[in-house]
C-alpha cells in the first residue's frame, strides 16, 4: 500500500545571531491511509517544526532547505502558496495546533469563528448547518455555536477546536499537544473521539507529543525524534515492547508508573541545534557511547522488519 504522505529527507533552519539551527534535520515519515503516526520526543527536538513544515508555515527567520513532502506521489512542496493554500492546506491536511486552546479570538462566538473558516474556502452548502453537523460531530451540543469561548471548559474549546479543524473534510489531521494542559479524564476523552473520527471519517492522523503513554493509546506506528532527527522508527507495539534505541529506552524509562517509586529522567540537556555534536547528536547523554559515537554520526538503518534504527550499537 503506497503511503498517501511521503516525507523525504527535509531539512528546515532557522536563521540565527547564533548561528544556524538545524531544527529538523534531514527526516523522512510515511503516513498509510487511516494510520495514526506518533512522532515522540522532549520539548525542542523539532516535532512542532516539523509539523508546521508539512502544513508550509515556516516563517522568516526559518526556512525548509532541503526535501519533499508526497501527498498521493505529489510534490507539494513544488506548489506555489496560492496553490497549496487553494488545494492542499485545510482541505486536505488539516492542524490543530500547539496550545490551541486559546486559539479561540475571544470577543466572537464559536460558531462565528468555524463559519468563517469556510466562507475563507468558499464552502458551497449552509454554514450554520455545517457548524451544527461538526458539533455534533465531536460531541458538542450545537448550541455550543452561540457560545463565547470563555463560556467553555478546556476539553470543549479542544473538541471544539478539532470541529474547526475537519470544517473542509481533511483527509489528513496533523495534532500537535492536543491534550496540553488538560486533565487525565478529559484527555482520555480527547483521544477517544479521536479514535472514533479516524473510524467514522477514514482519517489519517499524525500525532504529536512528549507523552510516551498517550501514545501507546492511539499510534500504529512511531517515529522517536531528537535533536531535530529521528533516532527510531517502527510499529509501536514493537518499540514499546522492545526499544532498541538507547534515547528510546530512556523515555520509555522516563513513563509514570504507579508501580515506580519514582520517575527516572534523562541525564543532561539536548545540544545547541546551531552547534550538532561532529557524530551521534545524542552521544553526550548517551550511557553507552562509543568512541566512533562521537566521530561518525549513524545512519537511521534497518534492523529487522519495519525497525530503523540510528546507532552504532546495530
């Protein structure tokens, strides 16, 4: 089955006093139809970049450099702004965003806000029928379209977040954080609804964040990211089970556990992206480093099955 996103290779920097940050570097992802990809890793390994660089919102002072992203074998990085916005962005693949909570403008109604979404895209059928539908659709009340977001818990500005976010009937959802800052119970929620949209709807879900165990919950396969790379990738069962890389077994170290006295962190801090370590870019946290570790930087290779991994130890 041919991947419906494809993404090659891409590079994307940001330009610095400090120099050049290598914010992803060099990361390639596929995405099945109706699939959940996680993408794991600490706050500033490039997970949120990279998900802005797929949705092509990279602003000054960053840049994509190098790449491609395939929608269906297309290059949609070749497109033109006018054209990527007309065809791909919201209708096709769709984001909801980092601390989309308050995402909301606060002085207009929800309802105002998701009907504008679709006058901008020049939705044909009834806007206030539409709104009513996507409500519905994550389990809202549609009288929650005549309501101010502050009239709204956390867990409903999300649902009511993600409504806007399927408006144009996206095929691919891209969720980066969407369960930032909400409780246990309703991010259990959160992630059921989700699960039953990828049913319902036959989406296709990236999904984003530092939490190892929410993924274990909704991702088929898993993409494990630091320092702007990707140090392993594979079916998500297989890596939970067995991690290979020595970053993954730390954050799968790292998971609460009512069963732990206590929670186990990762010794060190990330490196300077405008300044990568001449060889592996986690050697210096890396308990079992090698001296060509810090020499040679590893090729992300396979191991066995769909296992790639990017070490020397393999």
């Amino acid at each position: 089955m041919s991947p419906i996103l494809s993404i090659e290779n891409l590079s994307i920097h940001f330009y610095t006093p400090k120099g050049v940050r290598k914010a992803v570097d060099r990361v390639s992802l596929e995405l099945n139809k109706k699939e959940v990809v996680g993408v794991a890793g600490e706050s500033g390994s490039g997970k949120s970049t990279l998900a802005l660089g797929i949705m092509r919102l990279i602003a000054p002072p960053g840049e994509i450099v190098d790449g491609k992203i395939f929608y269906h074998g297309d290059d949609i990085l070749r497109y033109s702004e006018s054209e990527f916005n007309s065809k791909i962005r919201w209708k096709k693949i769709a984001m909801i965003f980092q601390g989309s909570l308050n995402g909301f403008t606060p002085v207009f109604k929800i309802g105002e806000q998701i009907e504008e979404v679709l006058e901008v895209h020049e939705y044909k059928g009834d806007f206030k029928e539409r709104v009513k539908e996507l409500l519905k659709m994550v389990e809202l009340d549609p009288s929650v379209a005549d309501r101010y977001p502050h009239e709204l818990s956390g867990g409903m500005k999300q649902r009511a977040f993600i409504a806007m976010a399927l408006a144009l009937n996206p095929e691919i959802l891209i969720c980066d954080e969407p369960t930032t800052a909400l409780d246990v119970i309703t991010q259990a929620k959160i992630i059921n609804l989700l699960k039953t949209l990828k049913k319902d709807l036959g989406l296709s879900i990236i999904f984003i964040t530092h939490d190892m165990a929410l993924l274990s919950e909704i991702s088929d396969k898993l993409y494990i990211m630091y320092a702007g790379g990707i140090m392993e990738s594979g079916n998500s069962l297989d890596i939970y089970k067995n991690p290979k890389h020595p970053y993954t077994q730390l954050l799968m170290e790292a998971i609460a556990d009512i069963n732990k006295d206590y929670i186990k962190g990762i010794p060190g801090f990330m490196p300077d992206l405008a300044n990568l370590p001449s060889g592996c870019r986690f050697s210096d946290r890396c308990p079992y480093a090698m001296d060509i570790c810090r020499r040679k930087e590893p090729e992300l290779k396979k191991i066995e099955g769909d296992r790639n991994v990017a070490c020397w130890l393999y």
